[in-house]
C-alpha cells in the first residue's frame, strides 16, 4: 500500500515502525526505549492521542513491537 493510501492511524503505525528499525542496531529493548523517547520528544499530542486510541482499538494492526513502544508512550505520558 502506498503512502498516500494509507489511514492517519496506519501512516503513524508506519512511522513509528520506521523509527523502530532506525534504532534496531541498539538490540530490540533499546530499540523500543529509544523510539518511545523519540516520540515523546517529537510527536505532537495529537498523533499521540491517536497512538493511544489504537491501543484501545481492538482491530488495529499494530506489530507487536510498535504496540509496546505506544503502550509505553502513554505509561510514560500517565507518569508526567
């Protein structure tokens, strides 16, 4: 599927997969910490808000590896 097809929440599922395999040299732990503190640094709290609407999101297709960055992400926002 192109880019330009994809759905808001499949695009940001993508980019955050994306950033995972940037980080994939560092092994898959810090791999997953590494994208979790890139998005809270950079992401917007729109896109995290829909980042946590797909963990509730029984359908969404997310990699197991993106769920946990999310699943993460908005630990760490519940924290703040």
């Amino acid at each position: 599927m192109s880019a330009s097809m994809m759905s808001t929440d499949e695009r940001l599922a993508y980019m955050a997969g994306q950033i995972l395999r940037n980080f994939a040299s560092k092994g898959p732990e810090e791999a997953i910490a590494a994208t979790t503190e890139h998005l809270a640094q950079f992401w917007d709290p729109s896109m995290k808000g829909r980042a946590f609407a797909m963990l509730d999101d029984s359908g969404a297709a997310l990699a197991q590896d993106v769920r946990e960055v999310f699943t993460r992400l908005r630990e760490g926002q519940a924290a703040a």
